[in-house]
C-alpha cells in the first residue's frame, strides 16, 4: 500500500470550511444552514458547505447580470478574454496536485488519476478555448431586399455573447465538467453562476479562488453550494438567466429544459448513457478485451458515455467475457489516496444501494454473474461486476447504472449488432473493435450516437464536440460547437 501524503493547502481547504462565492465576497448561506461532505472511501465527514437558498442563488445571478451588463468585462477585448483564460489555466498548472487531491477526497477517485486526466483535460480544455476568445467571428452579406429595389445597403451578422450562464454540474468529473461550462464562456465574453452536485463541491471552491487570482472582474464567477431541489432549482427559474448548461441525469435534464422552455431561456444538455462497446470477429481480441473493461470500470463505471452494454461476435463472445472477468477480478479497491489501488469507491451510500440493486435484479432474473456482483465497507464499494444472459430488453440493458456493472450478450452478424446498439434511448457514445475499415465505415452513419470511437473508447479532445442523440441531451460541449451555443447572432443591415 502506497498512500499519497495530503498537501498541507489540501488540509488547510477542507479545515477552514470553504465559503461561496457571489460578486467579490465568500459568503455564507442567508440562513446560515450548512451540509455535510463525505469522503467515499471511508463514509467519514470531511467539511461542510453553506446550503445556498432561494436568495442566495438570486444575489449570485444579480451579480452576474450587473457584471454583464455593467462591469470592465462587458468591455474587455477578445485578446484579453484570451489572456485571462491563459492565466487561470497557468494557476490551475500551478496547483493540479491540490485539485487532484480535492477531487479524491470529495469524489473518491484515484488523485493521480485525476491529476493526469480530469486536471490535466481541464487545463487542457481551458487552454484550448482561450484560443478561441480572438477567432470569434461574424460576416457581411451581399442582400437584396426585394422590396427597395432602388436602395444601397451594407449588411453584416454579428456574434455577440450570449449573457449570464446558470451552470448546473454532475458530480463524477466535478473539475472538468465545470470547465466545460466555464471555458467556452468566458472566452465569448458571458458571465457564470456555477451550481456544483451537491456532493462535490470543493473543486469548484477551489476553482472560483483561482479565478479571482488569474484577475477576472468581481461577479464573472459565482458559484453556490447547496441541493438540486432549492439552488439548483431557483438557478433554472431565475429570469435574469439567458443560458442554462447542464450535466447530469436525463430526467434531471428534461425538467430543466421544460422549464427553460417557459422563458425560452437557451439550454445545452448533457446527460445519460447507456454506450455499446461492439467487439467484431476481426479484432484484435486482447486489446478489445482491455479496452471494454477500461471502458466500463474507469471512474468506477460513473462515466456518462461508459461502455456499459458489451456486444461480441458469438463465436468469440466466452473468450472475450473470460478475459474481462479476469481483468477485472485483478483489480485492487480502496482509497484514491493508495497509489497501488486500481478502483475507489462509488460517489455515496445512495449510488451504492442504487448499483446493488441492479445486481440483485439480474439475480432475480436468472442472469450470470460472471464476475463480482459484491459490495463492502466502509466507504462505498462495489466490486467490477460482469453479468451474461440478459435479454436484450432487460433493465440492466435499457437503463443507465452509472456503476462498475458491464452487461455482455452475443451477435451473429454487423446487422445483428447495429440493431442492438441502437436499441436503446440514449445514443451518448459508442465503439467499434475491429481492424476491417471497410465494416466500420459502413457501420459508424448507422450508429445513433454523438460520438463513435473505433478500437478505443470515451477518448476525448477539446476540438472534438461531445454530446449526444436521443435521450442523451441537447447540443454539444467542446469544440467550436460550444463557442456557438455560448453566442447568439444579431443580423444587422443598415440603408444607405
């Protein structure tokens, strides 16, 4: 066992009870309520947080609607846009082991992991949109306005910002999802108001003290801690909002969207998956075998676009299942402190009773545990389950578990597979194994899915949009896709 020693300013965070921020000041809630934090790995309290109210959310929009509106931001230039974006990603650089180690410790996941991946995506990200702020562009258009026949005109289309972002955040990537939302508004010009999961709010915390050091005026980030029901909900309601940008559950997610319908306030959603891995009879079966079980068991399976529905050509199927239970049954849990560990735990007790209880149902059900299907304590763990003989219609096939729990069945043919893959009402991601160009090809146009990846999964880049069909949301995250959700156009056209 190799545990990682806690940074002093890792300890010296989650002892002083981090505050929220709204304008210039780190506050506490209007009424003075707090709630607690966990860390996963043990079930212990780690701090508490203020329980945003109603007021508090409000007080946060307000400040961002007046930093739009009235501030130095509304008048910064995109270079400068560029230059700050550059700066906090620097200081985000500076302190990647203390994020990563908030971000265990808050999340339960690995922190050298995290400092590798989520951080270092995160900074990536960051860095890649601040590239952005100075390319943003409009275009002048030749009309002819056919009823003056005989006036001149110049048009242009501009592309303006679109105002004050309410940002609604999930709790399995709580760093790099909140960067998702901040990057691509702060380089068109908007202002924020983050509302963190409720059980992961720290990097956020932390994230809003950077902000402040990299120089962003006072109001350009908030961020409120508190529950779904009451920040969350008043976030969505809130007038003074012009966007709405959410990770999270689809059910969550329809809500949201219903009520930003009412004011038709402009909304990105990002939410479930169920993703098939596709595993062809020409693949390279070794790698294949690897890559499905990263696929599911990385984050502990609490990844939207997880590999979670394994599909293998029949002939190969026992062999491929064999080698991923073997995987799997290798793998080490603990704490995301231990170094040597290979797993940690799920995001609470609730998730933990929610996986467990998929577990049981394919019990029930007469399915195969071909590995796992275990939980343990203290903390939240769930061992790397694999389960066969599912019906294709099956709960565990047509739900989201967002947990260590990969379901496998076997196709016959490329038909066979697509119509499986698709049978389903998320279409978040996919991946293809095989090394016969000519079937992918012929199989990606068929895959309902934002994504495809093709002998790799849930590999991600900034230039690279991320969202998903069907159920799985609305618009994209990164890219210069996120650019135009964060931007509304304005036609203008002026007589002679």
């Amino acid at each position: 066992m190799a545990i990682a020693t806690l940074l002093p300013a890792t300890t010296a965070f989650i002892q002083r009870a981090p505050r929220m921020l709204i304008g210039a000041e780190w506050v506490e809630a209007a009424d003075g309520q707090t709630m607690p934090l966990r860390n996963p790995a043990t079930g212990e309290q780690l701090c508490v947080v203020p329980r945003a109210t109603v007021d508090d959310v409000d007080r946060a929009v307000l400040a961002a609607r007046q930093a739009f509106d009235d501030s130095p931001w509304s008048r910064t230039r995109p270079r400068e846009r560029q230059n700050l974006l550059w700066k906090l990603a620097d200081l985000m650089q500076r302190d990647a082991e203390l994020l990563a180690q908030l971000e265990c410790l808050n999340n339960g996941k690995s922190a050298a992991v995290a400092q590798v991946m989520d951080v270092q995506l995160a900074i990536d990200f960051l860095r890649y949109m601040a590239g952005w702020a100075t390319k943003i562009e409009g275009s002048s258009v030749e009309v002819s306005v056919p009823l003056m026949p005989d006036q001149q005109f110049h048009s242009f289309i501009r592309r303006e910002a679109v105002g004050v972002v309410g940002a609604i955040v999930a709790w399995n990537f709580p760093l790099l999802l909140a960067c998702w939302k901040l990057g691509p508004a702060l380089a068109t010009g908007c202002t924020v108001v983050l509302k963190p999961a409720d059980e992961t709010p720290l990097t956020a915390l932390k994230l809003a003290e950077l902000v402040q050091e990299a120089g962003y005026p006072d109001g350009v980030f908030n961020v409120v801690t508190g529950t779904g029901i009451t920040a969350g909900s008043a976030l969505t309601r809130n007038p003074l909002v012009d966007k709405l940008t959410f990770t999270g559950s689809t059910a969550v997610g329809k809500e949201i969207g219903k009520i930003a319908m009412d004011s038709m306030t402009r909304v990105t959603l990002e939410l479930g998956g169920k993703s098939p891995t596709i595993v062809m009879a020409d693949a390279d079966l070794g790698s294949a075998a690897a890559g499905a079980a990263s696929a599911i068991f990385f984050n502990q399976g609490q990844v939207c676009c997880a590999g979670s529905r394994l599909y293998v050509q029949r002939k190969h199927f026992d062999n491929v299942v064999a080698d991923i239970a073997g995987i799997a049954n290798a793998m080490k849990l603990g704490s995301g402190l231990d170094t040597s560990v290979d797993m940690g735990p799920l995001i609470s007790a609730r998730q933990q009773e929610r996986v467990w209880r998929y577990i049981e149902m394919g019990r029930e059900s007469g399915a195969t545990i071909a590995c796992g299907g275990e939980q343990f304590g203290p903390g939240y763990f769930v061992k790397p389950t694999v389960i066969v003989d599912v019906d294709q219609k099956h709960s565990l096939v047509q739900e989201e578990i967002f947990g260590p729990v990969l379901v496998a069945i076997p196709f016959d043919d490329e038909a066979d597979a697509l119509r499986m893959a698709n049978d389903s009402p998320y279409g978040l991601g996919a991946s293809i194994w095989s090394n016969d160009l000519a079937a992918v090809h012929r199989m990606i146009p068929r895959i309902k899915s934002g994504s495809v990846w093709v002998n790799c999964h849930s590999a991600l880049d900034p230039a690279l949009p991320f969202g998903g069909y069907k159920m799985s949301g609305v618009g994209r995250e990164m890219g210069y896709a996120a650019i135009e959700h964060y931007t509304e156009l304005k036609s203008v056209l002026i007589k002679l």
